[in-house]
C-alpha cells in the first residue's frame, strides 16, 4: 500500500508539474506576434492572413497578433529583439537573419500544387514594349524588390552579375519599388521600363494575383527572363521559445489541412500545396547566394 501510494503521489506530480510548466511559457507569452514580410498592400494581407490569425489563437490557447512590416529588414530585427515570434519569410531575408545571429528556425516551407518547393524570380516587361532580353534595355530603369528580396534583388542581381551587366553601370536608374505588387505597378505607369518578381508556374504568380484583385490586366506584361528554381519561402520561429510552445506551433501549422483548410486556401487562393516540415539546412544554398550578391555590392561601392 505504502509504495502505491508513492507511484500515485509521483504520477500525479508527474501531471501538475506539466500542466504548470505548460502554463509557465503562456505567463511568459500572453500574445503571440505573427508577421510577414510586404509583399502586397496591408489590407490584402490582413484579409488574407486574418483566418489563420483566429485558427493559430484556437490552437495555441493565446492570441496571435498579424504585423505587417514596413520592410523585409524590419521582420528580421524584429526577430532579433524578441517582438517577433513567428514570421513568414523570404528565402534571402530568412538567410539574412540566420547571417546576422537571429535565433530564428524555418518548420514549414510553402509547397507548390505539384508537390514541388521552388519558384522562379523574372523580369516582366510591358508587352507592348521593344524589349525582348535583358540586353535591350540599357539605359533603361529598372525596379526591384527590396535589398532583402529573394526573386526581387539577390536572384535578379545574380542572373545580370551572369550576363556580365553591372547594374548600376548598364541600367539608367535602380529603383527598390518597396513590395513585389509595387514592383509590377511601377512598371505598369512606366515609371521602369523591367521589373523583378516572382514566379511560380503558368497558374500561380504575383501578376496573377494581381490581376484577380483588378489591379493590373495580366496579359500587358510578358517575361523575358526566368531564373533557375528557388527553394520555397518558409515560416520561421525564435529558437528560444519554449520547447512545448514549439511544438504546438509546429504542429498547428502541419494540422491546418484537416483542422482549417478555409483559413490555409485563404492566404494562397487555392493556389498551393499544404505546408511541408522544413529546417535551416534549406536555406544553406541562399545564404551563398546573399554571400555573393554582397561581395558583389563591395566591388562596386
């Protein structure tokens, strides 16, 4: 009897000691903060990104903020500091943070509808335009991203760095646009005369998206330039976050299928594949890439 009594008193030590230290890191973490990179306008993003904002609250058991950030620098700082907790990143921003120190580690990664996890920067031009290669437009203005951007400036960056065309030297101006929607509406008033963006197929693009928004007619821009395959964007959390808090995040992120598919096809349109398990090894051939486009930034400074 004595030694029952000692299991029992053990397992249910064993249970409260759980259940405290799982309501330790909710003490610890009262909200949750939950930001994106701009790719489009803030008010697209919320309406895209608002369900998933109500399904992690329900699974977490604590509320998940949405910041939309003013740049792509600013979600890695925010990392940085603590303010961020979760983030969905570009492949060249993650690598960045990872660079500079963020405690930061990708868990999923966006898939596309034919299973496959890459994507493709391009330069648009005006369809109407002369230009039909990267050669044509000397002197011309072009537009990118963001200094942060993977197929808005280190991949484009890279590809002209290949034709053996310096920017800064070859183009008459070097426009950073802000956000990829940016990027497209720049060119769309002729205000550059090429613009970086991304790809993913015939069915999935950033001009597609736009164009379901009644932003921009797709059919006026056509693409002289597509890269080669970049591994997809993938959704990153602070390492130092508490082991069960990880967890549930992980898991909520992998559930969303079968628990909210409505909240997931919002953010996407039914445009990609479900979220796949994912980690920094990723993201090693991107921090090369950041690597070369900042020696290249030296050589020319």
């Amino acid at each position: 009897m004595f030694n029952r009594r000692l299991v029992i008193a053990a397992a249910v030590g064993l249970f409260t000691t759980g259940a405290a230290f799982a309501q330790d890191w909710k003490a610890q973490y009262p909200e949750l903060t939950f930001a994106i990179i701009p790719a489009e306008n803030a008010s697209g993003v919320t309406e895209r990104y608002n369900p998933l904002m109500t399904y992690l609250s329900k699974e977490l058991g604590v509320p998940v903020k949405l910041r939309i950030a003013n740049d792509y620098a600013a979600v890695i700082e925010g990392q940085r500091s603590g303010n961020i907790h979760i983030a969905s990143y570009g492949p060249s921003s993650f690598a960045r943070a990872l660079m500079t120190g963020v405690n930061t580690e990708a868990f999923a990664i966006e898939t596309n509808l034919d299973g496959t996890k890459g994507y493709y920067s391009v330069f648009y031009v005006k369809k109407d335009s002369p230009y039909q290669k990267i050669e044509d437009l000397k002197g011309k203005n072009l537009g990118l991203v963001d200094p942060n951007s993977t197929s808005g400036n280190n991949v484009p960056r890279f590809a002209l760095d290949q034709m053996k065309i310096d920017p800064a030297a070859f183009f008459g101006k070097v426009v950073y646009t802000g956000s990829h929607e940016n990027a497209v509406i720049a060119l769309n008033q002729g205000t550059v005369d090429v613009a970086a963006n991304w790809w993913n197929d015939e069915q999935e693009s950033n001009l597609l998206r736009m164009a379901r928004k009644n932003m921009v007619n797709a059919d006026d821009f056509r693409i002289i330039f597509k890269s080669e395959q970049i591994v997809n964007s993938p959704i990153a959390m602070l390492s130092n976050l508490p082991p069960d808090l990880k967890t549930k995040i992980r898991q909520a992120f992998m559930d969303i299928q079968t628990k909210d598919k409505a909240a997931f096809d919002k953010i996407y349109e039914g445009k990609q594949g479900p979220w796949q398990p994912v980690d920094n090894t990723a993201y090693k051939p991107i921090i090369e890439l950041n690597s070369f486009v900042d020696s290249l930034r030296k050589k020319s400074s």
